[in-house]
C-alpha cells in the first residue's frame, strides 16, 4: 500500500468534499489549513502550540533547507519532523517556486530566452545533469555579464540559480529535487516543476509547461525507483500553465495520467488568475486523490477553492501579515498599529477562542507594535493561524452537515462587509 | 492588615530563608526569580506561558510604561496585570534605574556638579517640584548647551530627563513616581531612588544617598497618603550608597527605620560592588520583612544572594542573553549559534524539564539562530527563564530540607567546571 491515502466522507456542494489523508506521520482532516514552515519553524510559533492552533499538517521549503542547515543535516535529525520536533505530517515542496522567484527577483525584471553565457551544467551542485543542452536555456536576469546577482537559468535538465543569501551557484533538476526532498524526509512531497513569470507570453508558458510535464515525469521515476523512499513518502504532481485556461486544462489532463499520489495547483504568483479556473481544472485531476492549493489561502480564497475541490492549503499571509500587524478578524481584517486600537480593550476577536483572543485585548497587541515589542508579531501570528485553521476545520463540518452554503453566505457577509 | 505580608518558614544557612510573600495576586514562594516584563511583557514569552516556565511573578518597569502606552491607559486596562493577561503578583520598579541609565547614558560620559543652564522645575511634566533650588543641580551630560541629547538634571525635589525613545524633556519626583506607580497598580511599588553612576565619588554618592533618603520618606508619605492605594499595594524601599560598605550599612539602618513593607537593593550597576557586602546590609534590614536584589540574579549571584539574605531576584540576562543565544546549561553558559552546535543533537540541557528541552535539540536551535529565525530567541529566553526559575525554587526547596549547602556545591561545581 502506499504512503499516503485519501478518503472522501463527504461530497458537496459543487466539487467541495471533506475527507482524510492518511499519512505515515498521522492523519489530516480535509479541508485543512496547512502553515508554511519556511526553514522547519512557522516563524515565531513553536511546535508546541500546533495542538492549540488546531494545526494538522506543515509545508516546509526544499529551497531553504537545502541552503541551510542542508538536507545532509536534515536527514542525520531523522528528517525534517524529528528535526523541528513535530510529530505529525509535513509536506515539503520542491524547491521550484523559490528558485525561480527568489532566485530570479520575479516581478522586478525577467527576460527570456537570451542565449546562455553561462553553461549551466557546470554549476557546482551534482545532480544527475545530463549536460544535453537540446534548447537554449532561459535566463532570468539581464545584468548576467556584470553579476550573478539574482539569477535562475532554465534547460531542459533543470535550473541553476544563486542563493538569495549569499548569490553563490547551485543547480537543482527533478532527480536532485527529489534526492533533497527523500533526505528531509515529509510525508508528501512534489515533482520539481517550473514556476513561471505571470508575465510570460502564452508561447512561453506552453513550453515551460511541456517542460514541467517531462521533469514530472522524471520526478515521478526518481521517487518511484527508490523502494525504502516511495514505501514512506507520497509525491504530488504540480499543475502548470499560468493563467491560461486551455493550458491548466491540458496540463491537469497531463499529470491525470501520471500516477502520483495527489495533486498541487502551483505556480499562482497571481490569485486571481487561478481561483477562477480553479473548478475546471480539478474536474480533470481523478477525484480519487487529494488536491492542494499552493500558495493561496487567505479566508475568502479558501471558500471557492473548496468548492473547487481543493482539499488544502497553504499559505504564507497568516503569519507575515501577522507580523506586520495585519490581523484576521469575523469582520473583516484590521491594522492592529492604528491609532484607532490604543485604548480598545475588546479582544482581537470576539468570538475567537485561540489564547491570544482569550488572554488580551487589542490595545495590550496595539501597545506591543507600537513599542516594537516581538510579542507583537508573534501573537498576531499565532491568532491568525488558529484563525485560518479553525475556518478551515469549521468549513469541513459545515460539508459534513451539508451546510455548506449556509456557512459561507454568513462568513462571508459579515468578513467582508 | 498590609496588602504586602511575609512568611519565613525555615532559616539557614547563613541569613538564607525560605518563605512566602502573600500578595494581592497570590503568593510568591520565595526564594523567587522575578522576570522582568519591561513594557508589560516579557519578551517573546506569553502570559501563558508563565506557569510551564515555574514563574511566579514579575517586574515591570515604570519609565517604559509611563513612556508608552502611559500610565492612565494602564489604568484604564485596570492596571499592568489586566492590561497583560497575567494575574499573579507584580511589581513595578520606580523609574529611577532607567531614568538614569537611559536618560544619562550611564558608561559613556557623566559630568557632575555642572550648574544647570536648564529650570529643572520648568520641564513639561506635572509632579509636585516645588520650585525649590537649595542645592545646585547635578548635570548628566556635557553637551546640555547643544542638544537635550541624553540628560538627567537632579536636584532636591526630583529629576529632569529626557526620553531615550525622542528625546522629549520629561520629570519625575518621587511623589509622581508613586502616583504613576499607584495608576499602573502593581501588588508592590518601589519608593523613587537615585541611582548613582559607579564611577561617581564618595562624596557623591553619599550626596546622593541622602537625598534617596528624604526621597524615600517622600514616596513613602506619598503612598501612605493615598489610603485606596496604600491598602492595594505594597511599597519597598531602596538602599543606595553605591560600592561604599559604610554607605550601604548606613543606608539599609536609615531605611529600616522607615516603615516599607520590604527592601530593594538597589543601585547595582557592577555586581561585584554589591554581592560581597550584601550580607552585611541585609543584616540592618528587618528580619521579618521580604529582601529584593534589583538587577542582578544569574545562577552563580543567586547562591550568593539567597546566602546573603535576599528572597526575591530580577535579572533581564535570561531574556537578553538568551536573544544573542547565549544558552544556561548544568555545565555552564552555551552560545548556541556557535558552529560546534551545528551538529549537536542533544538537548540544550539534558536534564531540563523545559518544553524546549523536552522538543527541541540544539542543532535546532543553532539553526534558529543562524538562518534569523525569531524563533531561535524565543525558545532561548523560554529556556533561559525556566533554568532560572527552576534553579530558584530548587534552592528554596533546598534550605526547606536543610541540603542548601550540598545542592549549592553539586551545583557550582558542575557550573562553573
């Protein structure tokens, strides 16, 4: 049997279901909220508060493990939950979103298919490179010549980058994602794929998903072929094609036929793009399998992502509004720094239950902003994720008792009036 | 009856004592270590998190809360313990140590005896100056002419300084230090004391020592004065006299004189100053009423000091070594982020019971602290606090067995090795 399984207990409204996956590490209830644990920590919050937070499941960065400690020393801890002391299930992603927007400072420049000065098989990171060069590889940075400031160089094996640390040279394919995510060790972890600029033109997010397609595929056999690894751990497989419709579609029809263990929508450096197609594409990925919104999911997002058929998601928002003092309230968001908190003793939340809501008020949180005291931000993400995560869980009730729709319409009424 | 009363229950050696401070918020199991929460938090730990890290009470500092959010809106909140979450026993200090070392920049440069250019009585504030100029004011700065700078002015009735936060003129005299004190509404208060610079001379300090004294007859009215308060909290005084032995004997009989409800020893800019007298000051203190050593309380200190007398302990070394990983072991003080820790899967302390040791290794920590994360200080102020704590109630527990002295050499002999 493999390691990860999905039980659907209940299905609708639209492509909504609440279900389990079960993993070597526990199981998770969907729809579930699953916190980004960036470097093997959720940023300010320790794993013994995941309980409290109604935390199931984390997703730890291939990226940031692989530059620091180093997935050599993640797998001599016992792997990435040993390592940070969590008991439960972990994802790891592959690698590919950080490589291409930290690596390449999406957003700030990015053009494409300029010849190659640099041979990027040269690199200095091993990792099966084939050394073919059957296209001119894509390079994202044009001061290429002068610096390797932010850089990643895509081929048909795979990419090089530079640190966003240091700038130093690294090469990661799908066979070295895969060996990397082995070494850590999560439950559930994903084919390298390329996460392309929502800038790129049609042409070129074809051929990059078509590309994306053949590293899925290598993934897949790098992950299937290693025995003790594919027994413990279960592989995604990401859907691609930016926002182009037609391409999402063929792109889930693709990996359909891949025989991985559940499904990530990837690649959203725009929501918008993607939560409106999101139904269709799901209703080509087999509904036997979980799906997982990478990326996404502030509390309106996850709404039309589980009607969609999502069953987790990720999402970095709780706890970096958090510490900006961004806060999730039943109302709406507010800006715990506003003059208009200081003397406002209510809780954050007046219905919230996290101990942060149940223990003080929002002008004790206001003072510590203000005063620039880090209790500030890390209550402020502690409240936020219990606030994300208990949508969530109460989101799955609401499939279970068939109340769905109801759930959402007062949600939402009052959330964004 | 007192709001402030004190139980010893078992003697020895030395003035060594265990007992029991009764407060308005309950008990303080002494000897105690007094966190110190300077703006109404500890930082990065929680209120709720008090109780698994053995903390009974905590001090909290009156500059910074009258600074920010300001003492009425304390009051509003219904006094520092509401205004946190936290509702066991609480002290606030004076304002005096900060006031001076904030303000003057204690270390850098002091001048004294500079005739003042600045109406200390005209500073901004309210607080009862009296207008008053018997003595010429004593100058904390030497660029008083060019800029506010950092500037503490004394004179007989209080001090002029500016805030270390925008340099603001602000004043406080003893008898606005209690009324601050009484609005922040802590279980015990401090009488306002000067605290003199180390490096200041006999005759000053004995000046100085003075003055604390008619200061401390001042605080003292003022809180008597005040019956609501003065049936609510408790006050302490303070005994001054800097690194001189006959200054600090003569200090502790003037102040033993006066009816407080228990004693701070103050003024402790060098701890070696201080501990080696300690034992001779204590002894002109009353016997029945509970000793607080301000500022200092590292593990070797509080041997010294329980020895000498003392039965409650503040320190922010927990909190601020630990935010620079600087780590208690039985074995002596780790810097965590040191690169023989890289690899190093122990716990911080194998045999500490604190949440940190049981879940967590110290390659993860130094982990923590090399990639940035703030959960590396978080976990190592948690730790930190919990060592400390634990250690004191140890010690307590030791006297009530009569095993102080072999408890205390197990302990520094692995310790200090």
């Amino acid at each position: 049997m493999r390691p990860i399984s999905f039980e659907i207990k209940k299905k609708g409204p639209g492509l909504a279901r609440a279900g389990v996956i079960i993993t070597p590490h526990g199981l998770i209830e969907t729809p579930a909220f699953t916190a980004v644990a960036t470097k093997a920590d959720i940023k300010g919050i320790d794993v013994t508060q995941f309980k409290e937070l109604n935390l199931q499941t984390i997703i730890s960065n291939t990226y940031h493990l692989y530059l620091s400690p180093g997935e050599d020393l993640v797998e001599k801890a016992g792997g990435v939950g040993k390592f940070m002391g969590f008991d439960g299930p972990i994802m790891t992603d592959s690698g590919g979103f950080q490589v291409f927007s930290l690596g390449a400072g999406f957003g700030k420049k990015i053009s494409k298919f300029i010849s190659a000065e640099l041979d990027p098989t040269a690199a200095g990171q091993q990792g099966n490179a084939s050394g073919s060069n059957s296209a001119p590889p894509t390079i994202y940075d044009e001061d290429l010549a002068t610096s390797h400031g932010k850089l990643a160089i895509v081929d048909e094996e795979g990419v090089t980058f530079t640190s966003h640390v240091d700038g130093t040279l690294h090469r990661f394919t799908p066979e070295r994602s895969i060996e990397i995510q082995h070494k850590l060790g999560a439950d559930i972890i994903y084919e390298f794929d390329e996460c392309t600029s929502p800038t790129a033109d049609y042409d070129y997010q074809k051929e990059a998903m078509d590309r994306t397609h053949r590293w899925a595929d290598r993934s897949l056999k790098a992950h299937r072929g290693n025995i003790k690894k594919n027994n413990e751990q279960g592989i995604y497989g990401v859907v691609q094609g930016g926002q182009f419709e037609d391409l999402r579609i063929e792109s889930a029809k693709a990996l359909a036929a891949m025989d991985f263990d559940g499904y990530g929508i990837g690649g959203s450096f725009s929501k918008e793009d993607i939560l409106g197609i999101l139904d269709k594409v799901n209703r080509k990925l087999p509904e036997e399998k979980p799906r997982h919104l990478l990326g996404i999911g502030e509390p309106e997002d996850i709404f039309i992502g589980v009607e969609a058929g999502i069953d987790t998601f990720d999402c970095v928002l709780p706890t970096r509004n958090g510490r900006n003092g961004g806060l999730y309230t039943k109302q709406g968001k507010i800006q715990i720094p506003n003059a208009e908190y200081k003397e406002d003793f209510t809780p954050i939340d007046a219905e919230c239950a996290c101990f942060v809501c149940k223990n003080h008020t929002r002008a004790y949180v206001h003072h510590l902003f203000r005063t620039h005291e880090m209790l500030g931000p890390i209550l402020a993400s502690a409240h936020n994720i219990y606030f994300l995560s208990t949508l969530v869980k109460q989101i799955r009730q609401s499939i279970l008792d068939g109340s769905f729709e109801e759930f959402k319409d007062s949600f939402l009424n009052k959330y964004q009036k």
